[in-house]
C-alpha cells in the first residue's frame, strides 16, 4: 500500500488562490513560495509538493485560468448561422474572465513560462472561435477576410472589453454585457463591408490605369 498524500486538493486549491490573490494585487514579482505558502497558511514543502517551486505555481495558475475559457467557449451550441454562435462565444470569453477575475491576468502568459499542456488549452478556445468563423467565410458572411486573423483581432476585441471591465471601466454588469455585444456587431458590420474586396477593386483599377498611361 503506498503512503497516503500529504498535501491534498485542499491544500492546493488554497495554495492557487493566495497565488491568484497577490498575482491580482501585485503582479508575478510579488509572488513566492514563502508568501504564498504564509497567505494559504500552510508551508513552503507543500509549495514544493505539489508545484515543484514558484514556476510551477505560476504554470499551474495559467493552466486553471486556460481551462476555464476552454470550459465555456465548448459549451457554446453550434447553429446553423455560424454567425448566431459568435455573441454566445463573445459572452462566453465574458463569463470565464469574470469567473475567475484574480486569474486573468496570467491568462495570457503574463510573467510565466506556458508549458505545452497549457498552451494547447489556449488553442482550445481559440480553435473553437476558429471553426465557427471559417463556417461564416465559406458562406460568404466575412467579406473576404482570411478567419484567422478575423480571429485574431476578435482576441484582441475581448481580450481589452475583459481588461476594462475588471476594472470597472464599463459600468454595471448588464450595461457592460451590452457593450461587449455592440463591439462585436460593429465589428462584424465592418467586414460585411468587405475593405479587402475594396482593397482588391482599387488596386486593379490601379494597374489598369497604369497599363492605359504606358500604352
């Protein structure tokens, strides 16, 4: 019968979140095994236990935050208008920033070494954003724009609506969920507008008229 664990669930859950909780209130530099083990009330050997050392906390905190947007952005239904699902996936990245709001900050890496595991749960969220918005572009839905970087610049959209709302730049609850829904409809209206089509217009015309002077 091998010895029974000495640092269990507990002990970790309350070691990740006095982790997460000066992680929020101070950054990763105030992070350390004797603070983190002081504010969980335990001691350092159960840091180095059940994380191995400071970057392993750190990893383990990514990866809950990483796990957490995973969790909600599968549980978004697939419709049959690929884009009725991107206001429930916006939403969706909504929900995990605030379920665990000390946590966001290290979502994406901030002061820590992403382990493959961890980076792969990134892609997990994002690839699910992905697959729906490569349905809209074979139906025509976003203006010509390659859905990788129509992925990209939605990150980039949620990820500043979250950073603004935890720290109460928004308003109340139910007025910042109605601006994160506004910014992706405007979003999308632009690239119904299709500038790379545009884009694309102009710049034949351009060379046409270019041959019609040198001829």
């Amino acid at each position: 019968m091998g010895r029974p664990r000495e640092h269990g669930d507990q002990t970790r859950d309350a070691l990740l979140s006095a982790a997460a909780a000066v992680l929020h209130s101070e950054g990763p530099a105030a992070i350390s095994v004797r603070r983190v083990a002081d504010e969980a009330g335990t001691s350092t050997r159960a840091v180095y236990s059940l994380f191995g050392d400071k970057s392993g906390l750190l990893t383990a905190l990514a990866h809950e935050a990483a796990e957490i947007m995973r969790r909600h952005h599968e549980a978004v239904p697939e419709e049959d208008d690929p884009v009725d699902e991107l206001p429930g996936l916006v939403l969706a990245y909504r929900a995990a920033a605030l379920e665990r709001p000390h946590l966001y900050g290290i979502y994406l890496g901030e002061g820590v070494d992403l382990d493959h595991d961890t980076q792969a749960l990134y892609y997990r969220s994002f690839d699910r954003v992905l697959r729906t918005l490569r349905r809209a572009a074979a139906s025509g839905r976003l203006g010509g724009h390659d859905p990788v970087d129509v992925g990209r610049h939605l990150w980039a959209l949620v990820h500043g609506l979250a950073s603004l709302e935890l720290k109460g730049f928004l308003g109340d609850p139910a007025r910042a969920r109605q601006l994160w829904l506004e910014s992706l409809a405007a979003t999308l209206r632009g690239y119904a507008d299709s500038p790379v089509r545009r884009e694309r217009h102009n710049d034949a015309h351009d060379r046409r008229g270019a041959a019609a002077r040198t001829s």
